[in-house]
C-alpha cells in the first residue's frame, strides 16, 4: 500500500497542503475545527508523518544523548525519568550510554555525533582530567549541557546542584545536635562535585570553631556501601571518640550504619550519621539514615528545558548565554542523626 503523504491528506479535505501541515504541528493560527478535521482523519487512515523528511528540512534530528555514569543508581534513574519525560513531551527520542571513565566517555561522545543529535547531556567521569575531547562537540554544531559532575571551564550550559552548600547543611545538623568530632567519608579526589562537598565540610567546622583534622577523612572514590564500611572500619581504629560522619553518598553512610552497629555503638546517641543523595530506600533502613534530598527528577527536566534554549539559540545563530542552574537541595532529617 502506497505511503500517504501530506498532499493526499489535503486533496482529501480540499485544503492546502499548508493548512493540514500547520494542523498537524498545532499552529495557532489554525481554527480548533479545521485541525480537528485534520487529525480526525489522519487518525482513521493511521497516517505517518514523515519524521525524518522533516528533521531534514529544519536540520534537526530530534534525537538527544545523555551520557549517565551509572544505571542502577537512585538519583540518576530519577533524573533520566525527567529527561525521558520532557523528551516525549516535545517528540524527542532519548539515547542513553553508560560512561564511568574518560575513555569510554570520548567513544560515546564520537557514538552520538555520528547519530547526528541534536544535544548531548552530560555528566563527567570520575577520572575525566581535560574537556578538550568537548571541542568535537562544540566543532560539530550540538548543544552540550552538562550535569552533576562538570568542568567549570567547559564552554556550556550546566544544571548543578550547591554541593557546598548541601555539605555545609548537613554537617551544621551534626554539629547542632551536639557533634563536635565529625568525621567524612568524601569521594575521589578530582570530581569537582566530591570536592567541593569536602570544602563544605571543612569549612563548616572551621566557621564553628572545629579544628579540622585530615586524618578525620577516608576516601570512598567508588562512594559504595563496602567502601564506607572499611573506611568507618580505619576511622574507628584511629579515632574511637568519633561523634559524627558525614558521608559523600548514601551508600557509603549506609556501610559506615552496618560497621557501627556491629559494634554495638549506639546511632545517632554515640555517633550521628549524615549521607548525600536520599536513595528512596534510606528511608527504609534501620536506623533511617539523614540525608541531603538530591531532586534528580527536578534536574533532569530542567536539562532538557534550558537545552531547547540553547538549540533554539543555535539555530538563530545567536551566542548562546551559557547559563548554570543551580536546582535547591534540602536536609531531610531521620533517626540516623
């Protein structure tokens, strides 16, 4: 059966090719029943349009790439649902690759370019030691913004969250409930994001007068719950009057929970725990663990809306205003503090 096309749609109606065009992308200057008439009947011969003809027309391919450091991770499934459902709302298809170090983060880079996106959103590796791989984007006319972990010096847009501010909250709650000992659990020691979650909380201790103590610290770079286990495991040994643990991630917080209660050191009377990102299970744990609510969803969204601004800048061939969003955190506190 031949393929029908828009002019067969509009000799049908006896209207312009124009019109049923318009009807169908929803122009305001269409009246509410020419375009009823239009989509009433397209429906009942299960017409098609030609997506790719048009993406041609308007150099657009109406196809994104989001490069996410993990999968099986609460805040960045949620902050992909966000993507995925701004994308289905403006008929975009979502290509999602997994990257968790620099060298796969550049195959997948050149991946999407060759898919002719039209943005790619991403999020850094933990080992990613230059943006220069990012000219290949800039050079190719796509829109890049950048999420969660960023180079500050990348030319593009960035939706972050204030990890300084987020890590200063928390460890104030530790020290207003009487914590004066307060140990961390940071990340590695190049994402920008565990770094300035570290100055957060160093700077927090010194503004209330804390000595800070780097022997106080374990690097948790995998920020998983058996690397928080071992690093509160050498913590204990070295300083066994800890009062407080900051952790970098919710999993490394909940490591650090296990250790103590096999200890049998009382939570939070003894030793308060504080952790980063709310895992919808936190909540569930025994203690329930006190977190830095990280609104995944929030951010994904606003990814996909401040790239529909820059592309709509770049095909005006206007500057892009790169723009940082900084989406709010909050402190949600339970028994664990």
């Amino acid at each position: 059966m031949k393929t029908k096309t828009l002019k067969d749609l509009a000799e049908a109606l006896n209207i312009s090719i124009t019109t049923v065009s318009k009807a169908l992308n929803n122009y305001p200057d269409i009246s509410a029943a020419t375009r009823k008439k239009v989509l009433d009947y397209a429906q009942s011969i299960d017409f098609t349009p030609n997506t790719f003809a048009t993406s041609l027309r308007k150099q657009e391919s109406k196809i994104v790439g989001i490069i996410i450091p993990k999968l099986a991770h609460y805040f960045f499934s949620m902050l992909l649902q966000g993507i995925i459902e701004k994308a289905e709302e403006h008929n975009y298809l979502v290509i999602v690759l997994k990257s968790n170090s620099y060298e796969l983060e550049k195959i997948h880079i050149r991946r999407l370019l060759k898919q002719k996106v039209d943005g790619i959103f991403l999020s850094l590796a933990q080992d990613s030691h230059d943006v220069s791989h990012l000219e290949e984007i800039w050079k190719s006319g796509t829109v890049l913004i950048q999420y969660d972990r960023v180079s500050k010096i990348a030319k593009s847009s960035k939706i972050v969250i204030n990890d300084r501010g987020a890590a200063s909250q928390a460890v104030q709650h530790l020290i207003d409930s009487g914590k004066k000992k307060i140990a961390h659990l940071r990340g590695g020691l190049l994402p920008q994001v565990a770094i300035d979650r570290f100055i957060g909380y160093r700077k927090t201790l010194e503004k209330n007068g804390i000595e800070y103590q780097s022997d106080y610290v374990e690097i948790c770079e995998k920020g998983n719950e058996n690397q928080g286990y071992e690093a509160a495991k050498k913590l204990w040994a070295r300083h066994p009057d800890i009062d407080g643990i900051f952790a970098h991630t919710d999993m490394t917080a909940l490591g650090a929970i296990k250790f103590l209660k096999e200890q049998k050191i009382r939570i939070p009377d003894q030793v308060g725990v504080v952790g980063f990102s709310n895992w919808h299970l936190t909540a569930l744990t025994s203690p329930s663990l006190t977190t830095i609510n990280q609104p995944g969803k929030k951010m994904g969204k606003a990814i996909f809306t401040q790239f529909l601004k820059d592309l709509k800048a770049l095909k005006a061939k206007e500057n892009i205003n790169y723009n940082t969003k900084v989406i709010k955190t909050s402190l949600i506190k339970r028994e664990s503090s």
